[in-house]
C-alpha cells in the first residue's frame, strides 16, 4: 500500500491511497474457494460447485466486498501512519483504474488544535438559596391547585370557573374557519380565549344564550381574522366551580405519605425542594463557566462535527414533533436554524475534551455512585433505579460522562472568582 496526504486547508485534509490490485484479486480468489466448500447450487452436490460457476454466481459481489474492505483497512493503516485523528466521517471517491492498483482519495478533517484560554479573573455568580417555610408552603400551593376539581353548580359563570359552550362567530354575517365549535370547555380567566369574549362568559349561566361583537387584535395569530370584526353567538351549557383539596391527611396520602402525617410531608417536601435547588445552582454555575469556557477558548471548529450534531439535533427534534402529532412540522425543519446550538455543543465538546486529556481528569466511583444515587432519591424505590443504572454498562458510562464535565467545572471554578448571589426562590425555579 503506499499513501501520500495532501494539506487542503487548515483542518481539510486528502489521502491518496494505492493498493497493488494483486492483493485484491488474491483476496477475491481466497473468498471465493470459501464460498465454494459450502456452496449450493441447483444440479451440483454441496461443496462440489465448479469455480467457474461460483466465480459467475458470486464474484461481483465478494469483489465489491473485498475492496469496501480494503478501502476501510488501508485508510486506517494510512490515518494511523501519519499520526492524524479524523474528525467525522471521510468523503471516499475511487478513481479510474490503474495499471497495477486500486486507488482512491479520502477527503476529510482533522482535529483542532485547542487552546483552552485563561479564565483566571472570571466571576462566576452562584445563586444562593435556604429552604424555609414559605417556599414549602408557596410549593403546597402549586400542588393543591395541580389536584383542583370542578364541581357543577347552578349559579352565574365567574373567574376560574369552567364553562362548557357552544358558539359560532360570523364577519359580515359569514362564518370563518376556526369560529364555530360546540361543547367546548372553557376555565374562564386562564387566558385561552380572547380576553374580550371571555368577559362577555362571565355572569352567565346554564340555558343562557348571548350575542356580542369583538374586534380582533391586528396581530392576531390567524391572519385571515386579524383585524377584523365578528359577532358571536355563544350558548352556555354548565358552570363548575374549582374546589382545591384542605392539606389534610388526605392529601399527605395522596402525596405519598402512607400515614397521612402532615410533618412528614412537609419535611419531603422541603427535601425534594432543596435537591431540585442544588440542581438548579450547579446548573446556573455551569452555563456560566461553559459560556466562559467558549469565549476564552481559540480552535477552529471541524464542519464535519457541526453537521453531525445538527443532523442528532433534528432527529430528536423530529421525533419529539411526531410524538405530539406535528407530523409536517416535523419533516420541514431548516438545517440552518440548529447550526448555532450545534456548533455550541461541539465547542464545549472539544474544549471539555483538551481540559480532560491535559489534566488527566476522570470519574471516581465514589462519584458515580453518589451521582446515581442523587437521581435515584426522586423515585419511590431508590434501590430498584441504582440496580437498574447498574446492570448496564452503557448507563454508567452516561453517568461518568456527567461526572467527568461536573469534574471539569470543578477545576475551572478554581481558577475563577466565584461570588455567591442571593437569589429568590420564584427567579430560580422559573428557569432550567
């Protein structure tokens, strides 16, 4: 084999590769005599097949084989030969046959060189936040009204009740697309509808039936309504009241609690508060350093790396769109829209990469361990989630991932300033 590389551009590199097609053809003729101890052919006996016959039967095959092969193997002895680390998949291209060898061109990047930067005189804000009564007691809130019920009742409509009504709308005595519907139930005040025709629900009752104009708002999201004005016909069919549940034992119970103790409930309460808050600020803590990381950093990013991570991100895009139904929003996404998160990703990919290769940093056991066993304490049987990240080999790596780029941040916190912020519990909980 003999192979030259050729310097495209600061990452772009090309190999030519020759093989002495001796070498292939002998591999073919070893290929085919296997093929022939086993073969079965109709009016011949097993194994007993002529070469000729096999040659006929299976040689373009096993010959497209044998050189798929062999371009595999020799671009690897050729990429190891000149010491190179390819960065996403070569571009392969055979040319025209000459005497004596098969040759063909890989084309393709190399690694960056990376230069991490100097993070020393960073600041690093770190959200701080203690767990009290009144973020237990502002989390009770939301959970009571998560476990609201609606009971019929025979009174006028009001805010936060649910209505059920028909309706249909008409510009210039027309009904429009989107207009009409019929049981629709509506909790007034949520915002679902516009806020003028919700005004017009309340004070109304069960049997009632009411006629009223709006305007639409010009930047309404249905162009061919926007602007304009309608009239509405609407018929209510029932009110129901919210009736959010006492914190009782009852509701302990329904919160896990198996003896209803409220104490208990509230102590879990704080304990899941204060494990999603540590989320939070190693969360925060990390965007910030990431984010340093990327400023600081010096390398060219491989167009190979970026568009294979687009291609990761839409898929999971689309699958997600295909799973709540957007089946056309999911085939009609633009590359362009995921290339700067792509080309974020890989940053930190590489950057994370040249800090863990230099600094020989890696995942403890003990810190896996505790990583797994932090995730496992929002189920109810721990025990079985820590067996069940065990038993595979792949989900503890996905855990020493974690545990390495918690590592990495870590060691680059060191080399920062890092000043703690007072922050409130809704400013934290409404992000990340």
């Amino acid at each position: 084999m003999q192979a030259s590389l050729e310097t495209l551009g600061t990452l772009e590199r090309r190999l030519k590769v020759a093989v002495p097609m001796d070498q292939i053809n002998t591999e073919v003729e070893n290929r085919l005599k296997r093929i022939q101890r086993t073969a079965k052919l109709s009016g011949f006996r097993p194994g007993k097949v002529p070469m000729k016959v096999v040659a006929q039967q299976y040689g373009l095959q096993v010959r497209q084989e044998v050189l798929g092969d062999t371009v595999e193997r020799s671009f690897g002895q050729a990429v190891r030969d000149n010491n190179l680390r390819v960065a996403g998949m070569p571009r392969i291209e055979a040319l025209p046959e000459a005497v004596g060898a098969f040759e063909f061109t890989a084309t393709f990047e190399v690694f960056p060189e990376v230069a991490v930067g100097n993070l020393d005189g960073t600041t690093i804000e770190r959200p701080q936040l203690a767990i009290g009564d009144a973020e237990i007691d502002r989390t009770l809130e939301v959970l009571r009204k998560q476990r609201t019920r609606y009971d019929p009742v025979t009174r006028a409509a009001a805010s936060g009740d649910v209505v059920v009504i028909d309706y249909e709308g008409k510009i210039d005595d027309v009904a429009f697309d989107g207009g009409t519907a019929k049981g629709q139930a509506v909790v007034l005040g949520e915002g679902r509808l516009l806020a003028d025709f919700e005004a017009n629900l309340i004070g109304m009752s069960a049997g009632e039936s009411r006629t009223f104009d709006l305007t639409f708002p010009e930047d309404y999201h249905g162009k061919e309504v926007a602007g304009k004005k309608a009239s509405f016909t609407v018929t209510l069919h029932g009110v129901q009241e919210p009736v959010v549940p006492e914190v009782n034992a009852d509701f302990a119970r329904e919160l896990g609690v198996e003896d209803g103790d409220i104490g208990k409930m509230r102590d879990d309460i704080r304990a899941n508060l204060e494990r999603e808050v540590k989320r939070r600020v190693q969360q925060r803590v990390k965007d910030q350093v990431l984010k340093s990381l990327i400023e600081n950093a010096r390398l060219e990013v491989p167009k190979a790396l970026i568009d294979a991570e687009i291609d990761r991100l839409m898929q999971g895009m689309a699958e997600s769109l295909k799973a709540r139904g957007m089946q056309e929003q999911a085939t009609s996404m633009p590359r362009d829209v995921f290339e700067p998160e792509a080309r974020r990703r890989v940053t930190i990919g590489l950057v994370l990469a040249e800090i863990v290769k230099n600094e020989k940093i890696k995942a403890e056991p003990e810190q896996v361990k505790s990583v797994v066993e932090d995730y496992a304490q929002s189920y109810e049987r721990p025990e079985d989630v820590v067996r069940w990240y065990y038993q595979s080999p792949d989900r503890v790596r996905e855990v020493e991932s974690v545990v390495i780029e918690n590592n990495v941040v870590d060691w680059l916190l060191a080399k920062a300033t890092v000043v703690d912020k007072p922050t409130a519990f809704e400013e934290l909980m409404g992000n990340g």
